[in-house]
C-alpha cells in the first residue's frame, strides 16, 4: 500500500510510539486513552485493563503530571491496544526504569509479537541491543542513515564467532586469513570470524592447542564489530 495515496488505511493498520511523548496536558489517563481508542475500530479493553494494573497508572490524573516514564506507558498502551499489524517503536524503553522495562520487553512487546504469529510484525529502533535480544528476528545496524549489515538473528549468530584458544606455549605468529584478534596475552589468543570459524578453527587445532572454544557474538558484540573499524572482521 502507498502511504501517499492511501493514507488513513496504511495508518489504520500500524501504531507508533516516539522517543518524546506528548499528550494534551489538560486531559487525564483516561481521558487520553478514550481519545486514542476514538479513532480505532478496534480496541482491546482486557489488554488495556492488564496493563493500566501492570503499570499501576491512575487513570485520574493528568498527563502533565505524569513522569517520563509514565508517559511513555500510556503511549505504548495507546498503541498496543488497537493491535495493529505493524508496530513502530522508537526507542521505546527509554525512560522506564530496569524493572519496568524488563516486564515490557518480556511480557508486553513479546506478547503483542506472539499474539497472532505471522501477522503482527514489531520494528524497533534501539540502542539497548542487548535488552532485546531474545526477541530479535531479523536485524538492521544502520550508520549514517545508510544500512550497512541486514541479516536475519540465527544467521547473524553463526557467521559472527568468538574463538578462544590457549597454548603450552607461545605460538608465535599465527596465519589466520579472514580473522580479527581481539586480544592476545602470552599463550592465549581470543579471536572474531565473519562465517569462516571453520577455517579459522582448523588452522588453530593443528598448533595442538590446550584449550579450544567457539561461541556466538551476541548481536550487541556484532554491532560493534561492525561499526568500529578498529574491531571490525577483515
């Protein structure tokens, strides 16, 4: 569907929450949550009960004495609650304190997510990476406005390797095409690979190592990887 042209429909199926929430200062939580649910044909009143309990809002007070935090539950409500096929969220942990954001991350968004699988989809802008990982499908590292790394979370995971290897001995230069060394202190050596962890691994266990493990980067470690061109994967 083209945004231009079909306006109301395109919007009639995606919610959004910003980084900076604002609503009309002289409305109250609840005031605000009719005005939302005004323009939605659908709306649903368990969810919006469950979270105005979760969050522990009172629906009498107005807006502008809520907190950031605050405002940025009501928001997320007004746009979990019509359950759209598409939800926007822009930074939408920030503010909320590390409990709170949790319970949201764990019990909110993944919930929504698991609702009805293959028709609701969840695009993220975030820099806590970490927070979501467990939730990740697919991701984007964008710099600059330009998207330098697309790939889906699983595959990301096996091309991204850390490989950790101790010696008997020092083992002097090593060979390893297509590989960064993070750190290297004496006889041990810890290493990143960008989907060559095979090559990279034969060619340690023939130097006879003591110790020898592969593991995931988590997408967080990726990111770095990638954006740093002092770490990044040759």
């Amino acid at each position: 569907m083209n945004p231009a042209t079909h306006e109301v429909a395109v919007k009639s199926r995606l919610a959004y929450v910003p980084d900076n929430v604002a609503f009309y200062p002289w409305m109250t939580v609840r005031a605000t949550l009719d005005y939302f649910a005004s323009f939605r044909t659908r709306w649903n009143i368990e969810t919006e009960r469950r979270l105005l309990d979760q969050f522990q809002l009172d629906v009498r007070q107005k807006t502008s004495h809520l907190s950031k935090g605050q405002r940025t539950q009501v928001a997320l409500m007004t746009a979990i609650c019509p359950e759209p096929e598409l939800l926007v969220l822009d930074e939408p942990t920030s503010g909320l304190d590390p409990i709170v954001r949790r319970e949201f991350i764990q019990t909110i968004i993944g919930a929504y997510q698991e609702g009805q699988p293959g028709h609701r989809t969840v695009l993220i802008s975030t820099h806590l990476i970490s927070e979501f990982e467990g939730l990740i499908d697919t991701f984007t590292i964008i710099e600059r406005g330009r998207d330098v790394l697309t790939l889906d979370a699983d595959e990301a995971r096996n091309r991204y390797q850390k490989i950790y290897a101790r010696f008997t001995d020092d083992p002097g230069d090593l060979d390893l095409p297509g590989a960064h060394v993070l750190r290297r202190h004496g006889r041990e050596v810890e290493i990143v690979v960008n989907g060559n962890a095979g090559d990279v691994t034969a060619r340690l266990q023939s130097r006879s190592p003591e110790t020898l493990t592969n593991e995931s980067l988590t997408l967080e470690e990726i990111f770095i990887a990638t954006i740093q061109p002092a770490r990044a994967v040759a």
